[in-house]
C-alpha cells in the first residue's frame, strides 16, 4: 500500500510548478504610489496674523493650507493641480508653488492667472491679511488631450 502525500506537501509542489508572471508596471507603480501616499508627514505651523487680548498668536497647520488649495483648485475647468508646496520663513508662509495639468486646448496664459487668483482667495480666506504678501508661482507642467481631472 502506498501513501498518500500530504495534502500541504502537494500544495506546495503544485505552487512551485505554477509559472508566475512578473508584475506589470501600473500594479507595482500603484502599489508603491498608494504606501507613499500612506505616509504621514508632520506638516509644519504657518502663521496666522490674529491674536487675541492676550497676545497669543494663532498657527494653522500647512496640511489645512494646502488641501484647501488643492480643494479649490480642483474645481478649475480643464485643470488639475499636479504639485502644491508652501515656502515658510519661520513660521511665516513667504510664497506658494502650484503645478497644474491643464487640457490640450485651453489658454495657458489665461489658466494660470485663474489658478494665481484662486489661490490668493484661499490664502485670504485662511491666511487672512498676511496672504497679499505671498509670492504665488503657477506652473503648467503638463497638457492632456482629456480633462486632467479624471
């Protein structure tokens, strides 16, 4: 009478003997992009010019800053903001940088401004009147036949 193999033995041997494929780029890119994205990082204080009877100062974290800039920046038509970064001096935000995506046939020129003036309505909204001495460089770094936003 011969023996049975064990069934863990033969799922073993079956898995060795099963070709694998390598992982196509978009899966391993995606996997990479999703930990990346996972990670969190301490943003830094930013100040905000409001104190109160005491002379206590007012600080918003830069993730408040930049997802509300990335929030309404999204909403431009036919573009998408690609890279978003504050400059700080201290505590003191001294300029924005915005990368844009922007769709094959719109005015560049005309896109910019309106993403430059989008983001100065959010620094004043969240910066208050420290925002009018913020540098604000908008960049198309990239064109797309289809909207950028999909």
């Amino acid at each position: 009478m011969s023996e049975t193999p064990d069934p863990l033995d033969r799922a073993a041997a079956l898995a060795r003997e099963e070709p694998t494929a390598a992982p196509d780029w978009e899966q391993t890119a995606g996997g990479v992009m999703r930990r990346i994205r996972g990670t969190v990082r301490p943003g830094r204080s930013v100040l905000v010019p409001l104190t109160d009877e005491l002379g206590s100062t007012t600080h918003v974290n830069e993730r408040v800053v930049l997802s509300a800039l990335r929030a309404a920046l999204s909403g431009v038509e036919g573009a998408a903001p690609s890279g978003l970064r504050l400059e700080l001096d201290g505590d003191v935000c001294t300029a924005v940088e915005v990368e844009v995506v922007a769709r094959y046939d719109l005015d560049l020129p005309a896109l910019g401004d309106l993403c430059r003036a989008v983001t100065r309505s959010v620094l004043r909204g969240v910066l208050l009147d420290s925002a009018d001495a913020v540098d604000v460089r908008v960049a198309v770094v990239d064109v797309t036949l289809e909207d950028p936003r999909q």
